[in-house]
DNA sequence: CAAATTAAATTCATCTCTCGAATTAAAAAA
DNA sequence: TTTTTTAATTCGAGAGATGAATTTAATTTG
C-alpha cells in the first residue's frame, strides 16, 4: 500500500503523480450554443447583452449570432420599444420558438401527465391520463405513453413527424444513460429496455431519467434554480426523493445510483420502510408512514380499508382539531423532516434547497419551525443559513422538466448541425 | 410562483428558460496543460500515449510536446531500454524535475508535518514539529509554520527562494478560496485572515485548505483515487472527515462547508457530540466518544485521568480479552459507521470509498462485517456493492496532499506561461 | 547486406475560432 | 446641420488543431 507513495519502480522510470482518468470533456459548449442558451434564457437579449454576459468580442458576437441567425435558430426582434438613450438602438434577438418541438412526460402509479413546448421552452399544450394504480408491462406502459403523446399531439395540432425528441421521468431506479429501468413501482418487470423499446415503436429519440430529477432540471430551468448554479431539491409525494444540480447540470453519481435521500438511516434499527430496511427517513415521512400510524391514532379497525389519501386528510383535521396522537405523527415526520434536510445541509452546502410537496396543507411539515430546526441541526459557525423555498407544483411541472431534458439534447443537435 | 411558469411577461417579451448563470469555465485546461498532465501522471509517456490518450492528431503532440519541452518543462528521456516491436521507436517523455518546488503541510493539535516535494511529485524531504496540543494565535502558528519549513528546506539542501507555492491544511472550518479561516480547533481567534499574514510574512503563494480536503488530494494524486474520477474519502481520527472527487476534481459545497460527515445525525436526540448538538455520526465514532464509554466500562474513577489514547488501547485490549462492555463499544461504534457509510453510498454514489484512519488496529471498526453492514443498509437493486478500500496513512501523506494543492497552481501558471 | 516493412515523429497547408482595431450605422444632443 | 454616443460590422492577424504527405529509425526478410 506504502510502495503507491514511492517515486519510481524498479525500472528506474517515475511512476508519476496526479490523476490517471482524463476529466469529463463533454462540458465544453460552443460559443455560439452558449449564446444560444443566454438568449432563450433570457428570452430577449441584443449583442452587447451577449457579448457582457459571455466576454466575448463584438466581432465573434456578429459572427456568431449571425450564423444562428442564417440556421434559422434565431431572429431579430423588429417591434423595437423605443429605448430611451442616444446611441444606435440595440437590437434584441430571440429564439425562433417554432423550429423544433419536444414532449415531456412524467409517469406515476395513478397519473400520467404529458407538456409539449416548443424550442423557445414555451408550453403549447398539456394532457393527462388517469391510470389503474398497479404495475404494469413494458408494453402496456407504452401503449399509455402512446395515448398521452397523441392526446398533447392533438391538442397542440401537431403530429408525430414535429416532436424532435421526448423526456420521460419516472419514479424508481433509473439509468438515464443506458435508457433502462432496472427496478421501478410502475413496472412488472426489471431491468426494461425502455428507450429502446419506445425509439423502435414511436421513431422519436427518447431521453428518460429519474422524477425527482426532473423536477430538479424544471427548477432549474423554469423555477427558482435558474438563478443558481448550485443547489438541491428535497420532493415528499409518495417516496422521498431529491435532486441536486451542480454548476447548472444535474449531479448523478458514479452508478447512476445516488440522491436516495429518502433511504438514508436516521435511526438505527427503526421504522420499517417499504423498501425493507429499518431507519430510512422515508419511513418516517412518506405518505404510508404517515398512514399506518393514522390508524392507530384514528382508532380505525385494521379491516377499515380507506385511500391513503382520504386517510391523511382526515388525520390532519384530526390533528387541527386537537386530536394529541394525530399531532404527534405530524410532528414526528417535521423533525425528521428537519434532520433529512440539515444533514443535506451538511453534506452538500447547497446554495439553496428548494421543496416540493404535493401536499402543502399539512403545514406540520412545512412549517417555519422544521426549518428552524433545521437550521439548529446544522454546523453554520455563525454564517447564514442555507436558503430554503417551498414550491407545491403538480405533475405537469415535473413533465416540463422532461421537456428540459428533451429540449437540452435537441439544442445540442440543432447547434451542432450549424459547423 | 407559478408566475415563473408563464411564457411571458407583462411586456410581451418571453421570459426565457435554462439557467440564468453561466457554468464555470475555470475547467477548461489548455491541450498543452493537458499534455503535461498527463506525462506527469504516468511518469514517462511518449508521443504516441498522449496521442492516445488525449485523443489529438499526431501533428498537435508535435507542436505542443515542443513547447513544452522549449519551455524547460518536459525533457526527453536518454536512456531508451531497448524495446521490443518493429518501426521507428517511441521517445519517452519525462517532467523535468528540479524546475519548482512547493512545501506541503499538515497542522494537527499535537504533531505538524510537512513535505517538501519537486515538479515532478517527489518527496525531496520530510520535516515535523511537535507542539502543544491547545488553540494558538495567528503569529504563533505562522511561527511554528516558519521552523517547520525551515527544517524541511534544510533537509533538501533548499532556500525559500526556490520553493513555488505552499500548500496547507488544518482541521476546521477553511475557506479555501478566501484564504481564511472561520474556525479552528487549532486556533484561538475566529475568522483569520490565514494566507494573507502568511503571504505577507514569507512572500510565498499559499493555498489553504481543509486536512479532509488534504488527504482526499493525496489519493487523487498518489493513491488509490488516481485510477477512479468518482470517489469519496472518509477519515477516522479525531473527528470523522469526508472528501469528495467529482471529475478529478474536489468537491466543495457552494460555501465551502459540505461534506461534513461527522455531523451528520443518525440517531434523533442521540448521543453528545463535542459540536453541542446530539446524535451526530461523530458522537458514536471519534475517539473521545469511544474514550468516554470506555472509563465506564473498565471501572475508572473520573477522578483518574488517561490520555485519550492510551484509554483507547486498554479499551481495545480489554475487548480483546472477552470483555463484554469494551466490546459492545466497539461493536455499536462499527454499526454506526456501517449507517455513515451507508448514507454516503446512497446519496453519492461514489465509484468507491476509501476509508482512512489512523488506528487501523481497532479491527472492530474495520472488520468486513462493517461493510457487510454497510451493503445491507444500502440499496442495491443486485448491483455490485460500492468497493471499499482501507489505507492507514500517517500525517506526511496528508501533507503530501497539500503539495498536491500547491504544485497543481504552480502547474497552472508555469504553463500558462509558455503563451 | 540491401530492400522491404513498420511505427514514430515531423512538416506543412488548411481550417476554425476568436480577437481587436478600424469602420459603418443609427439614434439623440448641441 | 454637426457632433456625440452607442451598436454593429468588417477584416486582418494569430492561436490552436487537423490530416495528408513525408522523413526518420528501427526490425524483418530475402
């Protein structure tokens, strides 16, 4: 083990210092797709904008933006308001929204959701389609993922041929490179080829990823992450999930495999979670935990049977109405609460942690007390703490960040095509 | 809020999507840097390996090898040993040691140590300085900083006029960019304005940095992390530390304050941890939570003191010779790491851990139950488990981890000096 | 031993990207 | 109308990388 830090081997030749892998290169945009991105970021933005935002030179801007211009990507924006100040009048550009379309399609156990946008990010159209809550097969899966796509197809007036690319997000264990689905509640089977399943039966190229990661990139692209470059998304729905964007690209561990925030052990040896093991903080904050301790509290017989749902709601007008054992379960899940976050806290240092719940009534979970506690749970050494907003969006918004996931490739390819 | 989500604002002008900042560009290394780079990494490489290995045309190895070599970086290498295979041979290239040199230290409460290393990577000569283990002041560390580089140029026939840049890490809370230091158990006053007073007192650059940090930097350039891009480091010593590499790259949080993993909860209302605050990883794992069980299992009076470490070997032995109480301290300090371990599988993801700690001999903590543990609290889905490794490296491999701080900076500027 | 073969390294014309100084363009102010 | 101011364009120059053709230095073969 010793013999790594010794200078040379024996053949007299150094063994050398410092990484051995090369770093990723795939980071490295193009100008002219960096001013691309600046410009639909910004929705309207003229060349000196550009030329700020970017330092570059004025004479790459012109270059640059004119050849965007002459692919058909960009367009000067003739209703000039008047600006006030001497000088030449700066001319905006903006992204020509209707070149390219793309679906983004968020997939859950009793709800499908569907956006299509256009190239500029805007939402033409939406669809929804209840499902029965129950695993399902590969192709049936893709039969609903067909209805949903024709419904926003129709809706939008568009058809098949527009949509450059599609985003799905689904819950569960996802490889968003490979394509594949190793392990997901939606699906019967493991390890589905699910990309290539849907690029051979709907001839779009498919971009699938993890729902909480989805959510993570409609932050970033829609929401409150677009004014930062670092920062985190906690989700409470049916699991606990979360997102965490890096330098403005989504953190994915080494596998594929990381942000199982909800099965991190807060306890040893405690609460028994759905996936099996003792401890996990989604056993202590997930809707089911949350549930099977209302019936206790509700002193339901355990034949009572009653939608989850039904059954919370009716925990917490039990707990507002000063119900002892029903507050009990809401303030047990916020402390949780507030130790999943500060450890989040602890070990990533986001700039900001942004979250989502379905749920936002049970105000228990929500309060300013979890984040105080929060805050009392984290090691700040006297600097501020960690900033915290809540957003309660509906599913459509996760299917828009599948939109973002759709739309960053097509933008690759468009830009890449220019040469 | 869901304002954010239209497509427009009151003006008619969209409003744009995708981040509104721009992604860090300090990422972008010259080919020439790359170059270089890359044959210090595997000790000698020829032309044709960095062909290969970073992928350009032969023309451009060429042309940048011939900078490089002009510049007085790189040389080639005399002694050809008479290879095997046809053709034109290959001419190895090497770094030209000798050109910079850079000092690496590590402060600690008890022992400073610090490494005096050349380009290439070598460790030219070691020094260390004992000290008394209580805060000191700013001037008092800047002194002892001062003999120990003294002694360790003395021991390579240096003055400090050759010496490039330092590199120094210390437990606490570092700002690495600032060059300050919030907190530290080493020191007695908050906020120093650390490399500053020690830039101006020596007139040589210094990169500060946290001792996690430290050792993390270390494997990436001299240990088992040089052939992984992806992996996180955990240490065991007087608190519990944690470094991550993402890309080749050190992982700190947006302020940098992550990766605390000492302080992460594991346990609601747990144990005490020296923090003040209850059931951090640390209050079941550090030695002064192991020292304070273990006056109540061997029967001490708190009247009878012991240093911690010798408390810790009676313990250990203790537990060696069948003693109930001794063991269960271990076995619940083992389990405890099983979860931290765990929890950074689950939410990292990393391509593989390596736990580092400097009492290798409490086989408890390190035993292959321990990782068993950790597997089973993690969800795998039948992947492979995360590979683990154990090093038990002394404070001179930490200080080599500083050089590595130093050397990539003055590696950054020596090549960007060639224009 | 000379010729053929093989692989490494170099040379050089070319292409892309970007810069920056000079110039042109379009407005308000004098 | 002229000047001032700001935006945008043009264009020559240089860096960085490529790839085809060539040169170099070894081994293998006849």
């Amino acid at each position: 083990m010793l013999n790594e830090l010794t200078a040379s081997d024996d053949s007299g030749a150094p063994v050398g210092c410092g990484p051995l892998l090369p770093s990723g290169t795939a980071n490295a945009k193009s100008m002219r797709q960096q001013i691309f991105e600046h410009v639909r970021a910004a929705g309207r933005a003229t060349r000196t904008d550009v030329i700020r935002a970017l330092g570059i030179s004025a004479g790459s801007a012109t270059a640059l933006t004119a050849d965007l211009i002459n692919a058909g990507l960009l367009r000067e924006v003739e209703s000039i308001p008047r600006e006030t100040g001497r000088g030449r009048p700066a001319v905006a550009l903006e992204v020509i929204p209707d070149t390219h379309f793309a679906i983004g399609i968020k997939l859950s156990d009793e709800f499908h959701s569907a956006v299509l946008t256009d190239f500029a990010g805007n939402t033409l159209a939406t669809a929804s389609l209840k499902t029965p809550p129950h695993p399902k097969s590969l192709d049936e899966i893709l039969t609903e993922v067909g209805t949903l796509m024709q419904d926003v197809l129709s809706a939008a007036n568009k058809n098949q041929q527009n949509i450059a690319a599609v985003g799905i997000g689904m819950s569960g264990i996802v490889d968003h490179q490979a394509g594949t689905v190793p392990w997901s509640p939606l699906l019967a089977t493991r390890n589905s080829d699910f990309a290539s399943h849907f690029e051979t039966r709907f001839a779009i190229p498919l971009h699938l990823d993890n729902d909480a990661n989805m959510l993570t990139l409609a932050e970033l692209w829609f929401g409150a992450g677009r004014a930062k470059s670092d920062f985190a998304v906690v989700t409470i729905e049916h699991g606990v999930g979360m997102g965490l964007v890096i330098d403005n690209r989504l953190y994915r561990g080494a596998r594929g495999m990381g942000l199982e925030l909800g099965h991190t052990k807060v306890q040893l040896d405690g609460a028994l979670c759905r996936c099996g093991q003792r401890g996990c903080l989604e056993a202590y904050l997930a809707d089911y935990a949350l549930a099977r301790e209302a019936a206790t509290a509700l002193h339901h017989q355990p034949s009572e049977r009653q939608s989850p749902n039904a059954l919370l709601d009716a925990l917490f007008s039990q707990a507002k109405a000063g119900n002892e054992a029903a507050q009990t379960i809401f303030r047990r899940a916020g402390r949780y609460l507030s130790v999943g976050l500060a450890n989040v806290v602890q070990l990533f240092d986001p700039a900001l942690i942004i979250i989502s719940g379905e749920r936002m009534q049970y105000d228990y979970l929500y309060a300013d007390e979890v984040l105080a506690e929060m805050h009392r749970l984290t090691l700040n050494d006297g600097r501020s703490a960690c900033a915290v907003e809540t957003h309660a969006w509906g599913d459509l918004v996760w299917a828009r960040g599948a939109t973002a996931l759709a739309l960053s490739a097509v933008t690759d390819q468009a830009v890449a095509a220019i040469s």
